[in-house]
C-alpha cells in the first residue's frame, strides 16, 4: 500500500527524468557520431546508482511520515500543525472532522444554555407577575410608583432575554406576512406605556394606512429597542415628544431625505418599498458616534461619561433581526435636537430567507 502511495506521488517526476535520460541516449548515439558508447553506458549507471540512492532515502523519509501520519490520525485533536508540508488530503479529512465533531459538541451546549435561560425566564416571570399584584396594594403612592418601575424594568430585562435567546435559536422563527404597520407601533407602545405615561410622552402616530411585508413580533421588537432608546436618552426641562410615520419610496436606495419628508408624495399603488419612520426630540446622537450604533457593544461617549447605562446591545439586535427581516434599519441624527430611525420595508411578497 504504502509501494502504490509513493508510485502515485512520484509517477510524474519519474516519467520526467526518464523522458530526459532516453532523450539524451538517443541524442548520444544517434548525433554523436565519434562518441563511445561504453563511456554512455558509465554515465548512465552512475546517474541510475545517484538517483536510486536518492529515491532510496527519498522513500524512507515518506515511509517513515506514513507511519506518524498513521499514529497521529488515531488523534482526536487537530494535526495539521505537526506536518510542515500537508500534502494529503487525508489529514484534512481528519482535522475536517474533528472541527465538525467540535462544532456539533459547541451547537449543542449553545442549545442547552438557550433552552436553559428561556425556561429561567418563564420561571422569574412567576414571582415578577406576583410583585406587581403586591404593589398594587401598596397605599403609599411614591413607594408604589417607585418599585413598579423597577418591576417594569425587570419585566422588560426579561422579555428582552427571552426574545435574544430566541434570536440565536438556530429554529429562528419567521411568519412573514402582510401586516398593518399600525399594529405594530401599537403593540410596542404598549409594551413601554409605563415608561411613555412616566415621562409624559407626547406621541403622535401616522401609519393608519401602511402596510408591509413583515414579521409582526419581530418589527415590533425593533421599535421597543428604538423607544427604549428614546425614553432613556430624554432632554430635561422640554415636552417630550415622539412621532411614527410612513412615507412611500419606489427603491430601498432611493430614501427620502430629512428636508423631503413633508414634501413627498404618496405612491401606494406603484411603490415597491415603505419607509416607517419613528422620531424623537431627545438628546440625538454625537457624530462620532452614530456610524457605529449598531455595532455589538459600542455604547458611545454618553455612557462612557458616566450618564447613561447601557450595554450597546439593543440596537445590534435591532440591526439584526432587520437583515434576517430583509429590512432595512438607518438612522439620522442632530445632537441636541433630535433622533430620527428608519425601518425601509417591502410592500410586494419578494422576500426570500
């Protein structure tokens, strides 16, 4: 076996040197018209004894690697790195499968760890539904009010996890349909009212008449990671104010600018795109920081200076359910002014996941 491995190796450069050896023979005896054919004869069993010489040490070094490579494959660890010169597609196929065996192992304590925080969750959400039917017999407003924000805030935490954990599932659940944006932006209202009626939010929806292809748990998602963000980033001392509404664009990479918005018509018949815009007059986003939002754990300079907290993770969620979503998620912003989100959607049934 090993005889047939080093042939089928070798065949090549043999067949070279022995169409170059009958070559220079024919040449010899054929051109050379005064020449001496024993001195051809000397010549060529010196080249022969020189090469197999050669070829001998040459084979025992293969047979010698053959043998290590025939230990090393009994391995269950990776070892490419022990060969300088991988030459053989069997070591690959080995460390091939270790990897595949590594990532099987991996996915399935990735699966154990999710189904694991999302029984945890149900679990917590237990004794959280219970905290908030104790707080409402609290007769003390203040203390009342106080600790159900902080059970608001666990409840969202939790929600929060529980639509992460689902998020890497490798069974990411979709149900695209047609779906009013309404309800949506309805749903996600709903879901921060505590907060919203708390900061005494002015809201203002448009979008009555909209309507895309969606995934209505997973959009509404989107806009709690854009409201949150909103509550959180309010100026002091003014009327806070938030506004959703859809405007008709006839591509995705033909968006309406900010000075366009008032100014566009509407094409529900012949636009293949919709555009859901949600804005807020809150503290906006600094230049430097709004081309990387949506980078996993960016959290910008307003958390570094100590006044904000957060772990510059909604929005990297947010970015990614939109691709999953073939939506598109942008952002413009003047700091101190206001912060305007975009969700681009499809209105036609094109999607392919």
């Amino acid at each position: 076996m090993i005889v047939f491995r080093w042939f089928k190796r070798r065949w090549k450069e043999t067949m070279v040197r022995m169409i170059i050896g009958l070559s220079f023979n024919l040449y010899f005896v054929f051109l050379m018209q005064t020449a001496q054919i024993k001195y051809l004869l000397y010549l060529d069993m010196l080249l022969l004894i020189i090469l197999s010489i050669a070829e001998g040490i040459a084979f025992f070094d293969f047979c010698k690697k053959e043998r290590r490579k025939t230990v090393f494959l009994q391995e269950k660890e990776l070892i490419y790195k022990y060969f300088k010169d991988i030459e053989d597609h069997v070591i690959f196929a080995h460390d091939f499968q270790i990897m595949e065996e590594r990532l099987e192992k991996k996915f399935a304590e990735n699966c154990d760890l999710q189904d694991f925080v999302a029984k945890w969750c149900h679990e917590f959400k237990i004794p959280l539904a219970a905290g908030f039917l104790i707080v409402e017999k609290l007769k003390d407003s203040n203390i009342r009010t106080d600790l159900r924000e902080q059970l608001e805030r666990m409840n969202w935490q939790i929600g929060m996890m529980m639509q992460g954990c689902r998020l890497q599932s490798p069974l990411f659940d979709l149900q695209v349909r047609l779906m009013p944006l309404a309800t949506c932006v309805r749903n996600s209202i709903k879901n921060n009212q505590f907060f919203l009626i708390q900061k005494k939010f002015q809201i203002n929806v448009a979008v009555e008449n909209a309507c895309a292809y969606t995934d209505e748990v997973w959009l509404t998602y989107i806009l709690d990671q854009i409201l949150n963000n909103a509550i959180k980033y309010v100026r002091p001392n003014i009327e806070h104010k938030i506004r959703f509404w859809a405007e008709s664009v006839l591509a995705e990479s033909v968006l309406p600018k900010a000075h366009q918005l008032d100014s566009l018509l509407q094409e529900p018949l012949s636009s293949g795109y919709i555009a859901l815009y949600i804005e807020d007059n809150g503290e906006g986003i600094q230049e430097c920081d709004i081309r990387r939002i949506f980078e996993k754990g960016f959290t910008g300079n307003n958390y570094h200076n100590g006044r904000y907290k957060s772990t510059g993770m909604g929005l990297y969620l947010a970015n990614k359910i939109a691709e999953r979503l073939e939506h598109k998620l942008s952002v413009e912003s003047q700091y101190g002014e206001y912060t305007r989100f975009c969700i681009t959607l499809r209105r036609k049934e094109d999607i392919k996941f």
